[in-house]
C-alpha cells in the first residue's frame, strides 16, 4: 500500500520561491491502477517523484508498505527500489550499452539475483520480444523499447510500477498497446500501478484518477470512472508554477 | 508473472554480477575511456625505459664488477711505489693474493715511418694484467705476447692517427717498440674514452727506458689484488692503520661497484624527472578526458538509481572500468618502455664502462605501471566521484536536480580525494628527489604552475566577457563568447596545454642551456697546440723549435707541483679530521699544478682583493697568492688568510690577497692557484706553452720535431680535441632533440582528451548552428577562434612559466648561469597552439558529419 501524507513541495528559484505540490494526502491500495493527470506545470511528476522515492518532500511523508520513504537515506530508498518499485519512463530510459536481454537484467543483478538471465529471458517473452534479445536499443524500435522497459519494470517482481507519461513518445496505436500490457499485468500479478499522465483518454483505462492542478489535488475519484471512452482530450489547464 | 507477495528475499548483489554489468556497460565507450587513461601510457613508457635500463646495467656492473675493477682490490699511490708501500704488497701476496701492477701516464706516442704523432695514454703492465676479465686483440692473441719484448698494442684510433700498421716502430720517450696488434675489447673502458685518450699498451719492464716518468711528470699508480679467500673489505680494513700511513689508498670491489651503481642511480633519478614530468601531464589529460566521460555517464547512473543501485554499487561500476582501463593504458606504456629500453644501449652504450645486457627488469616495470595506474586513479578519482551525487530524479527530468552544488571544501569525499591528488603528486616527486626539500620544492613548483595557469584560464574567461563588442563579426564573436559561457573548455584546456608547454618547455630550456655550457668552450682561444711537460733544461731548444718554424707563442708558463701543507696554521690532517669544520676534501687533498706571473691573464678577472702586481710584496715579507674563487670557497678561506704549500717537501707559506674568476671554458693555461714570482721561482718546474699553428700539417709538424727532440715532451692538438668535442655534443644534440619530441609527444594525448570533453556539445551545437542556417566555412572559422585563443593563451602562459621554471632549476639544482632561448621557446609554444588547433577542428569534424536529424535525435 502508498500512503501520501500532507506532501509539500517547495524550490527557491533565484529569488522565487516557488511551492510545486500543496499538502497532497491519499491512499492508494495495493492492486490498484491509477492514474494521476494535470496540465502540464501542475506537479505530477513532482509527485511522482515523490512517491517513487526519487526525490523528498519540503513537508509530508510517503508511507510505501509501511516503510517511511522520507526518514530513509538515498541508499536505503534505493536498496527498496530495487526490492519493490518498477519504472517506465516516457522516453524508455534503457541504458544504451546494453541490449534488451542485459537491460532486463540490470535491477536482478543489482540485487544479486542468480536466475537473472532466465527471469529476464521469460518476462521479453511475455511481452513479445523473445526474438530481440540481444537487440540493443538502437536496434528496437520505440514501442518495442518501451516493451523492454515494462519487462524490466517487472523483473524484480515490485509491489508497485510509477509510470511516467509512458506513451507520450510514441503513436495512439502502439500507445494503447503499450497501456493494454500495463493493464494485462496489473491483473496478472496485482502490481499496483501509478500512471502520470496528461492524456485524459489513457486516464480513463485506470481504476481511479487523481486530478492535479497547481498542486492541490482537485479530484479524486477514489475507485469510479471519470467520462466516457472516446476522443482523446488532454487536461488543459493553463501552465501554474514549477511543476514539471 | 508471479505476486509481488512472492518476491524472493533481497541479498546483495556479489562483486561479480556487478563487473560484469559494468563490462557490458562499458562497452560503446571503452575506447574512449582507453584513451584517457592512456594519457598516462608515455610517462610510464619513460620510467619503465630509464629504470629497466639502469636496472641492466647496475646489474652488468655487479655481473663483471672484478673485470670492470680490474681486480678485488686496487691500492693507488700519489708519486710513485716505495719500499713501504711495496712491503705491504707483499703482506698480501703472503696471505695468497696475486699482485699485478699497472702505471698509467700521458706521452707522445711518434711512428717513425709515417712521421705522424699522437697524444696516448700509456699504460704499463704487469704480467699478471688483467687478473679478471680478457682483453682481446686483432690479429688475435697478441696480448700473451706483450711481456716477450719491447711490444707495444694500440687502440685502433692511434692506429690511424699514426697511420701505422702491425709490424711498425713506435717510439716512446728515448725507446722504440714494435707495434704487434690492436686492441679489440678491453674491460673497464667505455668505448668513447679512446677518442679522447688512445691506450697504448706495453710491459713494465720497459718502463724506465723510455724515461718518461721523470720530475714534475703525472702518473697513476695503481696495484690490482686478486685475493684466493677471505673478504677484501675485511682483508683492508685490518691493515687499514698501516696503508694510511703508508698513504696507500685501498678501494675494494664493493666500495668501486656501489660508487658506479650510485652514479647510475644518480643519472636514473634525473632522467626519471622527465618520466615523473611525463606522468603528471598525463594526469592531468585523464582528469579532463573523465570528466567528460563522467558526464555521459549521467543519464545510465540516473537510471541505475531508479533500478536499486546502491552509491556504492555505482562506483563499483565505474571505478572498476576506470581501473581497467588505466591497467590497459599502463600496459601499453610498458610495453613502449621496454621496447626503448632495448634501443638505449645503441645510442649510449659506448659512454657506459660495461658491455650492458639487457632483459626485462621486472621490478621497473611493475614500479612503472605501479606509479601510472596510481596516478590514472587518483587523477580519474576527481571526476568520478561527481556520480555519487547524480539524483535518480535526472531520470524523470534532464535539468539539475534543484540541490545546490556544494563547494568542494564541504563535501568530505571530495576533499579527501583531492588530498590523494594532492599527496600523490608529493609522492612521485619524493621517488626522484634527493632530499625532503627537493621533493616539497618540485610538488610546490608544479602546485603553483597549475594555481597560475588556472588564474589564466579564470583571466582569459573574465577578458572575452569584457572585451566582446557587438561589432566584431559573428564567427569571431561566437568563437569569443564560447570562451566564457557555461560549459566551456576554457579551464580544461588552458590547464592541460599550459601546463604541457610549461613543462615541455622546461625541459627544452635546462637542457639546452646544459649543452650550450659544453659547447660554449672556446678552442680557437690564442693557440692551438699545447704543449706541456717541458723540462727547465728544454726551454731554450724549444724556443729554436717554434722560431724555426716561424710560430709564436701564445703563452708559455711555468708549472710548479705542490700540495696543500696547512691553513691558518691548521694542518691538512687536522682540518681532515675535524668533522665539525666544512672544508671540502678534494681542495685539500689534491695536488695543484700551479704557476707565477706578476700580469693577470686575458681569462681572468679579479673578484675580490688586489692583484699582487699593483701592490708587490717588500723583501722578507710574505709572498703573495691569487686563488680562483671556488677553490677558496671550497678552501673556506679568505683575503688576508695564511696558506703553506709543499713545494716538492719544501715549504713555501703565503698570504691569500686576492681571488679570481676563471674563464674556464676558454681553452687556456689556466690555474687554481697563481703565486707572486718571488715564491716560486727558485722551485723545480716544468713548463707549458700554447702555440698557434695555421693549419693542420703546421701542426703536425710542430709537434713531430718537438717529439722528435724531445721525447719527454707531450703535446695535444686542440683541433682533435674540437672535433671530440662536436662530435659528443652532436650526440647529445641528438638525444635532447629525441626528449624534446618525446616530450611534444606527451602533450598529445592529454589535448586530445582536453579538447574532446567538450566534443560532444560542441558538435551538437554545431549541428544546430549547421540546421539554422551556417554554413561549413563559418563553423570552421568559429571554431578556429575560440582554439586558437585557447591555444595562444595556454602555450603562452605555460612558455613564461617555463623560464621561471628553468631558472630556477639551473641556478639552484644545476648552479649554471640560464639564457633564455626565446626563438626555441616561441617555437614549441607556436606548435603546442597549432596542435590545439588542429585537434579542436578534428575533433569538431562530425559537425559535417552529422546530419541534423540524428543529433537532434540524441538530445
């Protein structure tokens, strides 16, 4: 389970001082697929951030399981990392050296993990690369790349997956393919997965959708369904402080 | 796909799976990395080369030590054997030693048949000669038939200077011998000592006859022992008591072994300077080429933390593949050095008194790669250890993280390594040094060189800011303006060039002022053909000789052989054996040649006092002394201080009235000590005498007739000398021209690295300049502006720099007087500039490359 306690932001920019997230409370259960939408400066990915462990609030607390993220040091937030938190970022963020077999790898054998290799061989099969193995990410396309970062996402079977605008470099189709996998793995292994988006219609696939907007969380739908399915619409909102 | 409920318990990752992630990491930028680290491969290539090699030849010393000695022990006398120093002998001889006796001394060797004449130096052996090692003669085995008459074997240099051949007469002093070979390989001798002083070869028993060895005439007295058991350090030291007394000097084999391995120990240590030198810029050029490195490396580490990577874990990863690398790059200088280590004994080995085997010296190379990988680390250290702060946020977002840079001081990891930078540097230097002030006074030189050439870099930044006009062209002013902007090269390459001319520079300016000292020596003073050892009764048929001929003489001058008797009442031995007074032994203990005038000579110069030609000594009084400044330095004495001579077991007190400076590299009769005519001329004496002859037949004829007449009588022709003379210094021309490319070749790699940390932006932004519209020839010249301001201001600093630098080292280190060679010194600054240039513009090359698309892709 993600507990946000009060989460605060704050940056002193030159002579500003700017608060990116204000006092951002909510719980999210183990499971479950949200997503997390705002215009562009409204502090999603400051948030995520935040409850990825990757950066720390200005005021607050990430609860993830119990264990308090803010009293850690930056080792001990990685040493859970590695443990119980998966990433896919919107631009892949595979390491270039590596191919897609290696790259899989990297988060088992950072936790010295001897069925890496085959962990890995499994799981690009899973997501339909099986073929690609030793392909390096020059060599992938940006849908396949971003298929490599889900199975390597998953490899150390993490309690918890933070998406980061994951379609946002890639075309509708191969974008909601990418969601549908997301979405196929959630229920296969009941990772809870936390999705930044801007992109309303990719929001509304999850389970539940916070809204930010200047940093306060303007909507939580806690579990309903926000709209129809349909056209793609994009939250609007004109650009606020510091966000992204 | 399993629950994450079932996730196996984390353990750490072991030491293997994270190499072998860094391996595989490092893989589209090993070469790169190899590159920088390989910086340091030409330092290592220079200590493994000088070390290996002095490591052979103290090893070839020890391996051929008795050869080389010529025997366990060598007793020497000053003036001849007596029966005291002969009883002794034969106290060796008692205790199972052979003996062999050996007298050296310099005479006109005269061929009869050609009528040619040589200066030689002769040597008169024992039959038991050599008691270790072989000498070897064409035709072969001649040396046993040395002793079986009036035999002579010659060097084959005096061979052709006598234009002689086997079979033919010789003459030496009043007695002719036969020439019955020449000599091949004799051990002990380097072979360039026979250019200067041919051997001749004969037996000692034919010594008198050609009485040569007569009053006033210098020899050397030597006995060589061959000992059939027991230690000669221990056989010496129990009649050391009676050899002092019998003023027997006794050197053992160890005692003559560790006094050459010192010398080479000594050579090593200042040719290891440039290895040191070699190594440091390369630091420098691993410094710069980590840096950029590190920050490629950025975005990887950035994600490594998203996966779970520990701080740890990630320098794990990078310094293994810096380790790695540099361990390559030190390889590779190895095997550079060890491939020169087997060219050096053709360059040098005739300088050297052994026949020099050489082989991989084991201990040299692991000390040079040792010291290079050292080196590599610590200077790579600097840059590496930025990776510990890269946030994981830097995946989500490119920009800084929003935490402030600490400054260096305040952040404890980066304080330490800059120590270890710091200690590192005072580390190689102590290696080299010969004392503790030595080593802080190199450290402190080079700690300096960099604080000034960052000063330069911080002054050339702050200088384009100020200067830039808006109405320069746009080439130019961009060129500027990279200058000072953020993420510029300013520093980097200002330190890594400047530094690199500096030190290039240095070493260019010592050396060749070193070489100029040698070949300042002027041989066409006001003669040229000495003569010397001209016997009182002589003079006048000599005077015939050189009138006959129509020469004149330059200069003719009585010679007086004394010693030092006491000073100040002090006696020699009492002064000798005071520890606490600081006389130096050499100015005490040696014989001094000297002469009387009442005129100073056109190569001196009074430094202190008054000539005692303005103010002359009355009747009775205590005649005066004029003593060339460093001997009274060495003597400790000064103006109105009291010295007695033995004048030949006469005493002869004086008074010091005034000290000269000596213009030895005029080639001219000149003295320690010059006397006032009332002291000396009443004392035995030989003469000399400078004469100038037009050409080389006059000269030879001059001294065929005066050798003819006067066999007793040596002369040298300074024309040979002049000749010897360029041709050494044309070697060692040679070699400073080698270490000069040698050290221009260092300079390289380190550039390269400077220049290509920012090789990345600069094509990007080039790309970008090329997408919006610039053409080929405007990024050309943009980028030309800023190398070239970066290559004059770097190469220039670093030149004045390096006149500091090598003043400092010829007055203190070398106490030789420093003339700055400008035009050299321009011209390695100008080419240090132009290398800046040609390897910026290379390195900017893939702008044209590139297309715009793929660079944009890669931002």
């Amino acid at each position: 389970m993600l507990v946000a306690q009060g989460l605060t932001k704050e940056f002193d920019s030159g002579s500003h001082h700017l608060t990116v997230l204000r006092d951002v409370s909510f719980t999210i259960p183990q499971g479950t697929f949200v997503a997390i939408v705002g215009p562009s400066g409204s502090g999603k990915t400051t948030l995520l951030g935040l409850l990825a462990g990757l950066d720390t609030p200005t005021r607050g607390r990430v609860l993830l399981d119990d264990a308090d993220l803010t009293a850690m040091t930056e080792d001990e937030r990685a040493k859970l990392r590695g443990q119980k938190v998966g990433f896919v970022f919107q631009s892949f963020q595979l390491i270039p050296t590596l191919n897609a077999l290696e790259n899989v790898q990297v988060p088992l054998e950072l936790r010295g993990d001897s069925g890496a290799s085959h962990r890995a061989t499994e799981l690009l099969q899973r997501v339909g690369l099986g073929d690609r193995l030793d392909h390096l990410p020059s060599q992938l396309s940006g849908g396949e790349q971003q298929r490599v970062a889900i199975a390597r996402a998953f490899s150390n079977r993490p309690g918890i997956l933070f998406a980061d605008e994951p379609t946002g470099n890639l075309d509708g189709a191969t974008g909601t393919r990418i969601v549908e996998l997301l979405e196929e793995l959630n229920r296969e292994s009941g990772t809870t997965i936390v999705l930044v988006t801007h992109d309303l219609t990719l929001a509304r696939r999850a389970q539940r959708l916070i809204r930010l907007a200047d940093g306060l969380v303007v909507e939580d739908t806690n579990g309903s369904g926000v709209g129809g399915r349909g056209s793609r619409e994009t939250a609007t909102q004109p650009a606020g402080a510091l966000g992204e | 796909m399993n629950s994450p409920r079932e996730s196996p318990d984390p353990r750490p990752a072991t030491r293997a799976p994270l190499l072998g992630l860094a391996w595989r990491e490092s893989r589209s930028t090993r070469r790169k990395l190899l590159l920088y680290m390989s910086s340091i491969s030409l330092g290592v290539a220079a200590l493994v080369a000088i070390d290996s090699f002095a490591g052979n030849v103290t090893r070839s010393v020890r391996e051929q030590s008795r050869a080389l000695v010529g025997g366990d022990v060598v007793f020497s006398v000053r003036n001849g054997w007596t029966p005291t120093t002969d009883s002794l002998l034969d106290e060796f001889k008692a205790r199972g030693a052979v003996i062999t006796k050996q007298t050296a001394f310099a005479s006109m060797a005269y061929a009869p048949r050609t009528n040619a004449t040589r200066l030689a130096q002769v040597r008169a052996v024992g039959e038991a000669y050599p008691l270790y090692g072989t000498i070897t003669t064409r035709p072969a085995g001649e040396w046993a038939r040395l002793h079986e008459g009036r035999n002579v074997l010659l060097d084959p240099s005096l061979m052709i200077g006598l234009d002689a051949r086997v079979g033919d007469t010789v003459s030496l002093g009043y007695q002719s011998f036969e020439i019955i070979g020449s000599l091949d390989q004799v051990p002990g001798d380097p072979g360039m000592a026979a250019a200067m002083a041919p051997r001749l070869f004969m037996s000692e028993k034919y010594m008198a006859d050609t009485k040569l060895l007569i009053t006033g005439s210098r020899g050397e007295y030597d006995a060589y022992a061959k000992l059939s058991s027991g230690s000669p350090d221990e056989m010496v030291k129990s009649l050391q008591t009676r050899l002092d007394t019998a003023q027997l000097r006794a050197r053992t084999i160890r005692q003559q072994e560790s006094n050459i391995t010192e010398d080479i120990t000594d050579m090593s240590n200042f040719l290891g300077l440039v290895g040191i030198i070699a190594l440091l810029l390369g630091g420098v050029g691993v410094a710069s080429g980590v840096n950029a490195w590190v920050m490629r490396k950025i975005d990887t580490v950035a994600i490594l933390r998203c996966l779970g990577a520990t701080t740890r874990q990630v320098m794990t990863i990078y310094i293994s593949q810096a380790v790695v690398m540099g361990l390559l790059g030190a390889a590779i200088g190895a095997a550079l050095g060890i491939g020169i280590q087997f060219l050096l004994p053709g360059v040098i080995g005739d300088v050297l008194p052994v026949d020099v085997s050489v082989r991989p010296e084991p201990r040299a190379i692991g000390m040079g790669m040792l010291l290079g990988l050292w080196i590599a680390l610590a200077f790579a250290l600097r840059p590496l250890i930025a990776l510990r702060r890269v946030s994981p946020l830097q995946a989500l977002r490119r920009s800084d993280d929003g935490s402030p840079a600490r400054k260096w001081w305040r952040d404890p990891p980066r304080v330490i390594v800059n120590l270890l930078v710091a200690l590192s540097v005072i580390g190689l230097a102590a290696t080299r040094a010969e004392d503790l002030q030595e080593t802080f006074a190199f450290s402190g030189g080079i700690a300096g060189s960099l604080a000034v050439l960052a000063a330069s870099a911080a002054l050339l930044s702050f200088t384009a800011r100020r200067a830039l006009r808006g109405g320069w062209p746009y080439v130019v002013r961009q060129g500027v303006a990279n200058l000072y902007r953020p993420g510029n090269q300013t520093r980097s390459v200002v330190l890594s060039l400047g530094f690199g001319a500096f030190l290039v520079t240095t070493l260019y300016l010592v050396q060749s002022n070193l070489l100029a000292t040698f070949t300042r020596a002027e041989f066409n003073a006001r003669g040229n053909v000495v003569f010397f050892d001209i016997q009182e009764d002589q003079v006048k048929g000599i005077d015939s000789i050189v009138a006959g001929q129509q020469r004149d003489y330059a200069a003719r001058v009585p010679i007086v052989t004394m010693r030092v008797a006491s000073i100040n009442g002090h006696s020699v031995q009492e002064l000798m054996g005071d520890t606490t007074r600081r006389e130096s032994p050499w100015a005490l203990r040696r014989e001094y040649r000297s002469t009387y005038r009442s005129e100073v000579s056109g190569t001196e110069k009074i430094l202190k006092g008054k000539w005692f030609g303005e103010q002359p000594t009355p009747p009775g009084g205590v005649p005066q002394v004029s003593l060339e400044t460093e001997v009274a330095n060495a003597m400790r004495v000064s103006l109105g201080d009291t010295i007695t001579w033995n004048v030949q077991g006469v005493e002869v007190r004086t008074v010091v009235t005034s000290t000269r400076e000596v213009n030895w590299q005029r080639f001219e009769l000149n003295f320690f000590a010059v006397f006032e005519p009332v002291a000396l001329e009443q004392a035995p004496k030989t003469f000399a005498a400078l004469v100038m002859a037009p050409d080389d037949s006059a000269v030879a004829m001059l001294q065929r007739d005066v050798v003819r007449h006067y066999p007793n009588v040596a002369s040298l022709d300074l024309s040979l000398v002049r000749r010897t003379v360029a041709e050494i210094s044309n070697r060692a021309t040679t070699a400073i021209r080698f270490l000069a490319i040698f050290s221009l070749a260092m300079a390289v790699p380190v550039l390269f690295s400077a220049v290509s940390a920012t090789r990345r932006d600069r094509v990007r932004e080039g790309v970008l300049l090329k997408t919006l519209g610039a053409t080929r020839r405007q990024i050309t010249r943009i980028m030309f502006s800023e190398y070239a301001l970066l290559g004059v201001l770097g190469s220039l600093a670093g030149m004045i720099l390096s006149f500091g630098g090598a003043w400092l080292l010829l007055r203190y280190v070398f106490e030789r007087p420093f003339e700055p060679a400008f035009l050299e010194a321009v011209t390695i600054a100008g080419l240090l500039m132009l290398l800046t240039v040609s390897i910026g513009l290379l390195a900017g090359r893939d702008v044209f490359k590139e297309t715009p698309m793929a660079a944009l892709r890669d931002t």
